[in-house]
C-alpha cells in the first residue's frame, strides 16, 4: 500500500509569488518569538491544490485510477482560482491550518459551480474504485503552514497585523492536468512523488 492524493501543480510564477506571501506573512508572525508558539511552514516546492486526499492505496489501483481520471479530465475544460485571500481552518481566531485561496464571491461564479462539478465527478470515481466516501465540502485551498501550539496567540497576532483583512493578489491556479501523488511521511516533512500526470484530453 502507499499513501496517495490526487492533486493540481503549482505553475512557477504563481509558486514565487506565494511564497514571498509566505515570506511576508512568516515575518509578521515571527516578530516576537514565543516559545508557546510552534508552526511548521510548508515548503514553496511542495505546495500544491489537493483536489482528492486518497490514503493508503493499492498500488494495482494506479493504473486504473489513472484510466478513470482520464476519461474525466476529458469532458471538464480547465478551470481558473484566483488566490487573493488568506484564510485559516477552522477559523482566524484559532487558526491550526493558514491557506491562501479564493475570495467568498468567487464561489458564486461560474466557475466554482464547474469546479464543484469536477470534484463530484472525481468522489463518483473514487468510491467506484473501493475509496472511502469523503463528504466534506471541498474548499480550493493551498496549505502554507500547520499550527501545532498556540493557536491563539498566531489568531490575536494575524487580527492584529490586519493581514487577512486585506485582498491579496498573487495570481491564480489553473485546474488543467490531474497528478497523482505519493506521500511519504518523514520527521523533516511529507515527500511527494509524482506517479502520473492526465492533461486535458489525454486518452492514453
């Protein structure tokens, strides 16, 4: 078995600009250092669109995976994220997750509404394929750090820097070609592996 998603890559001017984003927003919070305070920020290189968390799988199912999302990269055209907002999972108060990704309003536009309809294809295919059902709402988001203690004092520094009250613009992700990924985990941080990439209107 070996621990996969299915992801989107990040395009190299899009990738420099969030990082200096990352630069910017490590640099406000690293201000005054706490030792109650621990975040692990993710490498620019590893930052990508997770479109489908996997898990452990079967590695006779690559193949076929890669079949299926073929067949659906074909019928979705790519799909344009603007990535002008910083946000956090759950919330800004006790953030344990910083995310940068689209506004509230674009997920009214035409589309998020496309993108919603990619990803149920997506759920479709994996649950025919033997994966768990995943039935939480899927957020476009791209991970730049995990706050492992202190989530409270990053909230009440972030409201105080005014930084997520502000848009930012860094540009926008495009939703073309699918990667499988294998993660492997190690105490430095996950490494990810590209096992095959489906472009759109790849048939083979």
């Amino acid at each position: 078995m070996i621990r996969t998603f299915l992801a989107v890559e990040l395009g190299g001017d899009l990738r420099n600009q969030i990082s200096l984003a990352q630069q910017d927003l490590r640099q406000r919070l690293d201000r005054e250092s706490s030792k109650d305070i621990r975040i692990t920020w993710v490498q620019p290189s590893s930052i990508h669109l997770t479109i489908r968390f996997l898990g452990d799988t079967d590695e006779q199912l690559v193949a076929r995976l890669r079949e299926a999302m073929a067949t659906v990269r074909r019928s979705h055209p790519p799909i344009q994220i603007p990535i002008d907002r910083l946000q956090a999972f759950p919330n800004l108060r006790q953030p344990r997750v910083l995310w940068v990704g689209p506004s509230e309003q674009w997920f009214n536009s035409d589309a998020a509404n496309r993108l919603a309809a990619l990803h149920r294809e997506i759920e479709t295919c994996c649950r025919s394929l033997g994966f768990l059902t995943d039935d939480k709402p899927f957020t476009p988001h791209l991970t730049l750090a995990r706050i492992k203690a202190g989530d409270r004092q990053v909230g009440q520094r972030l409201s105080q820097s005014g930084v997520c009250d502000r848009p930012l613009s860094v540009g926008a992700i495009t939703v073309g070609a699918l990667v499988l990924m294998k993660s492997k985990l190690r105490p430095t941080g996950p490494l990810y592996t590209k096992l095959w990439e489906v472009e759109e209107g790849s048939c083979d």
